[in-house]
C-alpha cells in the first residue's frame, strides 16, 4: 500500500505508542499497568523497531494555511466548555484574536480559541479536544500561556498531569512550566505574567502577525514530530476509513 498522498499534494500522518521513542513507550506502559509493564514494552518496542504500528485512528497534515474559523462554526457545547477560560482571559484584558479548527481525519476533532493581551506580549489558548475509538470517547479543554522571544525561544506555562508528560513532544526551543491540574485559568495568567516581567527580548502581536507566528510555529511543530519519527505517514487505504468517520 502507497503512503496516501491525495490529488493535492497532502500527506496525512499519525501517531500511536508503536511509533513512540523507546522512553516514551516505556513511560506509557508504566502508567498503564505496572504490573504487565515489561511484557507490554518487549511487545510494542518490538513492533517499532519492525515498522509494524497499529492501524491509524486519526490522522492530520502540516498546515498549508491557518484554519480560522468563524465563531459562529464553533459549536455551541464546545464554547460552552471554553467559557470559564475565555472569562478568566477577558477579565485579564485579553481579547479573541481568532477560532482555530483542528485539521484532522478519524477520531480526533478540536477547537481552539487564541487569545491576545492588550501589550501583546502574551497570547493564551483554549484548546478543546474530542477523541473516540468505537465505545471509548473522551473531551478535555487545555488551556496554556505563551510568550514568544526573538531568539526563537517560547515560555509555555499551564497545567499538566505527570501522566500526560512526555518530553520527547517537546522541541528544545520549548521553556515549559508545568503547573498542577486544576491550576485555575486566573493562576496560569498571573504565573505566566510574572515569567514574562520585564523580561528583554519578547516579541509583540498583533492579531495578523500573531496569526502568521501561530502557523509557522505549527508548522515548524509537525516538523519536528515527523523529524523525531512520531509522527508518520499512513496508507491511501486508511485516509478513505478515517475520512468515512463521523464523531459519536
């Protein structure tokens, strides 16, 4: 079977513990069950090293363009789950630059909203994302503050659980500072607030140029998963069953 390249020159990739760096496989294992950890890492590092990864259960594409959407295309529901966030920022004088729609295939979909404070210095996003896989269907909002420096370095501050960190995902340009889960919205801008300070170097947005860094910055993260062999490409077979799937 081919890669799966349509007629427009897009490639679709994936991702699953088969295609994981050997800490990373292990790190997940362990977190799922201790007890059968070595067997499951024997089994799926073996699975690695011979190319033989699961099918795919979602797939996306390096952006060609920043998928914008109108707040009017964001559901209803999912706003509602951004709402405590998009408060915390806008009583925080942050404003919504734009709606951002996830670009997958299968089961995966999200919505993010980018917001940008009045001195421009600090964006933060509202991520939400859905996944399902026959019976099992999950949704989480993320929500995270960023600032961006001249010499490429990003300060990334918001919360994490230890079970979902894998610093394999992180490219080394990346200054991330991981705050406990249930971290309110109010607390994350503060921290990030005082990270930022006066900090010399940090560069200023407004919402047109912040849209061309958020693609960029996009694009350059697809890269560096394709690069660590995370992310990778599926077949022309697979993009037909994942583009049949509609969400639960």
């Amino acid at each position: 079977m081919t890669n799966a390249t349509h007629s427009n020159g897009t490639t679709y990739y994936t991702q699953d513990i088969t295609t994981s760096p050997a800490a990373m496989i292990w790190r997940t294992v362990w977190r799922t069950s201790p007890v059968l950890c070595v067997p499951l890492f024997l089994i799926f590092f073996a699975r690695r090293m011979l190319g033989w990864r699961s099918r795919a259960t979602f797939a996306t594409a390096r952006l060609d363009s920043l998928p914008v959407v109108s707040p009017d295309l964001v559901p209803d529901h999912v706003r509602a789950e951004m709402r405590p966030y998009l408060r915390a920022c806008e009583d925080a004088g942050f404003s919504v630059a734009f709606f951002l729609k996830g670009n997958y295939i299968g089961g995966r979909r999200s919505y993010s909203a980018v917001l940008l404070n009045r001195s421009g210095d600090v964006c933060a996003t509202v991520i939400w994302l859905h996944l399902w896989l026959r019976a099992f269907t999950k949704t989480s909002v993320v929500f995270a503050c960023h600032t961006f420096l001249v010499d490429g370095v990003e300060l990334d501050t918001g919360p994490m659980d230890d079970r979902h960190w894998n610093p394999e995902l992180i490219p080394p340009n990346h200054e991330l500072t991981r705050l406990p889960p249930g971290t309110h919205p109010e607390e994350v801008i503060d921290l990030h607030s005082k990270r930022v300070g006066f900090r010399e170097g940090v560069v200023r947005f407004d919402r047109e140029s912040l849209a061309d860094h958020m693609l960029e910055a996009a694009r350059k993260m697809f890269d560096f998963l394709v690069a660590q062999g995370i992310y990778v490409p599926i077949t022309d077979e697979e993009v037909r069953q994942l583009g049949s799937r509609t969400p639960p």
